[in-house]
C-alpha cells in the first residue's frame, strides 16, 4: 500500500511540476523529427565516408572511382556493426550523462570528470609496460575488454562506496576525489608510455583514442545487451529523476529515499560509462554537449524527453564525427572533433552560469 502511495504520489506531482516552463508536445515532436532527419543525413555521410575513404585509400586517387554495386554493399554491411557500436555508446553515454547531472545538480559536469577515462588509459597503459603490446591480455580484443571494463567497474564501485560512505554521500568531495586521482593516473602514464619501445607506443596509442572501425564486430554485438540494460533501468527511473533534481531535501519530503537511489544511479553510471570506455574509448565532452543543448531545444526539466533528445543529439554528434574523421582518412579523430566542439560549448554554458 505504501509502495503505490509512493507511486501515485511521483507519478502526480511528477507530471505537474515545473508547468508553464516545459515546451509543449508539438516543439518536442518537431525536435525530435529534425534531429531524426540528421541522423540519417550522419549515417548517410558514415557510409559514404567508409566507401570513399576505402576506395581513395586503395587506390590512392583524390576522387572517388566507379566500383561495382557489389563492393558497396559490401562495404556498408561491414560499417554497419561499427554504425551499431556508435549508436548504443551514444546513447549510453547521454543518458549516464544527463543522470549524473541530476544527481549531481550542476549543468557542467558529466561522469567521465569522475576518472572514468584515467583509468581505462592507465589500464591500457600498465598492461603494455608491464607485458607488452603482444601478450594476450592487451592484444585479444574480448580479453581486454573484459579485463579494462571489470577494472573500471570495480575502481569506479570502490571509490563511490569508500567516498560517499566517509563524507555522507558528499558529491563534490567524490567529484574533488575523481579529478585528483584521474590527474595522478594521466601523469603517471605518460611517464610510462616515454619508457616504450616505438612499436608498443603506437599500438598502445591507437589502443587507447576513438577508432570505431579498428573494434572488434564480436565485441560490439557482446556488449551491445549490457548498455540495453543500462539505458533501459536508467530511462525507467525518469519519474524520480524528475523529483530528485529538486534536491535532496524536497525529495525525500515527497517519499524518494534519496541515498539508495544515490547509490544505484552511481552504480548505473559506473557500469555504462565503463562498458562504453572499453569498446570505443574516453569520449569527456560528448555527454555534456548533447544534454545541454537538449536543455536548451526543450526547455524542460522533464527526464524522458531530454533522455530522447539527448541520446539522438550525441547520435547525430558522433555517427557524423566518425564520418568526417572516416572522410579525411583519420587525419584528424574523432575525439578532436568532439571535444572541439565540447569545450567551445561548456565555456559558453560557464560564461552563461556566470552572467545569472
């Protein structure tokens, strides 16, 4: 009885809360169409990009060639499990992102502040110092996933139990706690990686930064159930999310028990960000770019329209970066053009905190 108390008692204040500041249904509906339509304008650039950039390096011609139909379709069926990796981390990434925000009050911020990224570089790192870029544990691709995402895991689980449960579910203590540590882990592995042989260097390189292509398809298909798993436990959590992001106190006013959900949202965002880690790579401003200018598309505080726009927007941000990364022949990553455009973003949304 008390539980459907509960219940009526989120679903009801839920739906009325923030009234006259939420967007309506129609501008929600024409967002998600437009950015629909760029998403198949991304997948449409990804497929050319993939056949392009085969075709120009196998030939070594500036201009695209005629090549028979069959060799194209040839091509896009092999993209196509990459294209699916790209869409699952995408979304994973926004949704992990757009929760860690609510829990942690503050626009700003996303989960991979918390050292996600230093600790997938620092494994990777560690296991070519210590065993080379040829031993099993780095070069199986199924093996290092496991391995780097079972780490990340587990650190991640460790570091929230052992931070929050010293300072009271302190969340700036832990993001303080994340930043010092990631910074104590970058600067180690670069010191190590100036100690590598060439060979192991450039391995270990092409290893650690975004290259969608270069993943293992057996890899993409095996953890594509895990991120479903997040995505949906994280998306059916909405209605609390709601009552959450007026903070602690209020919430748990309204019957929410705040540190439980606490600890769950964090185990969740620990299990996505590190399963995404280790299949694609660190991707810092990816999350934060798409949930904020969700934000401004909608202008609600709503979870499951902006969990939807969030996730079609990084979609859109990530399908047409690999594809103009793809397009220049890898001249310049992914991540540089993510995190260009990232950075740009939360330094206008710092100026903008600032001016309110």
């Amino acid at each position: 009885m008390e539980k459907l108390k509960l219940r009526d008692k989120l679903l009801q204040f839920s739906g009325r809360m923030y009234e006259g500041n939420e967007g309506s249904k129609k501008r929600n509906l024409i967002v998600y169409i437009v950015l629909g339509v760029m998403i198949l304008g991304a997948i449409g650039l990804y497929y050319y990009a993939r056949t392009f950039a085969k075709v120009r390096y196998l030939t070594d011609r500036p201009i695209p060639i005629p090549i028979a139909e069959g060799a194209i379709w040839e091509v896009m069926a092999r993209a196509t499990p990459h294209l699916v990796g790209i869409i699952g981390a995408s979304i994973v990434i926004a949704i992990v992102s757009l929760s860690f925000q609510t829990i942690t009050h503050s626009r700003v911020l996303s989960p991979s502040m918390v050292g996600f990224p230093a600790v997938f570089v620092g494994t990777q790192t560690l296991l070519v110092f210590f065993l080379g870029a040829q031993h099993f544990l780095f070069a199986n691709p199924f093996v290092n996933f496991l391995l780097t995402s079972g780490i990340m895991v587990a650190v991640s689980v460790l570091m929230f139990g052992a931070v929050l449960r010293s300072h009271k579910n302190n969340i700036v203590f832990l993001l303080m706690f994340g930043i010092v540590i990631s910074g104590i882990i970058m600067s180690s592995s670069n010191y190590l990686r100036l100690m590598l042989t060439e060979a192991d260097f450039f391995q270990l390189m092409a290893a650690i930064n975004v290259n969608v292509p270069a993943v293992d398809e057996g890899i993409i298909w095996f953890a594509l159930p895990f991120m479903v798993i997040v995505v949906v436990l994280t998306m059916m959590r909405h209605r609390r999310y709601n009552v959450m992001t007026l903070g602690s106190e209020q919430a748990k006013g309204l019957g929410i028990h705040y540190e439980k959900e606490l600890r769950i949202n964090l185990i969740l965002i620990a299990f996505g960000m590190s399963i995404v880690t280790a299949l694609i790579g660190p991707l810092t401003f990816l999350g934060l770019l798409a949930v904020n200018a969700a934000r401004e598309m909608l202008k609600t505080y709503k979870h499951m329209p902006l969990f939807i726009a969030s996730s079609l927007l990084a979609m859109v941000v990530l399908i047409a970066g690999q594809g103009l990364m793809e397009l220049m022949l890898g001249a310049v990553p992914v991540t540089v053009i993510v995190d260009i455009v990232g950075c740009a973003y939360v330094f206008f949304l710092i100026l903008k905190e600032n001016r309110v």
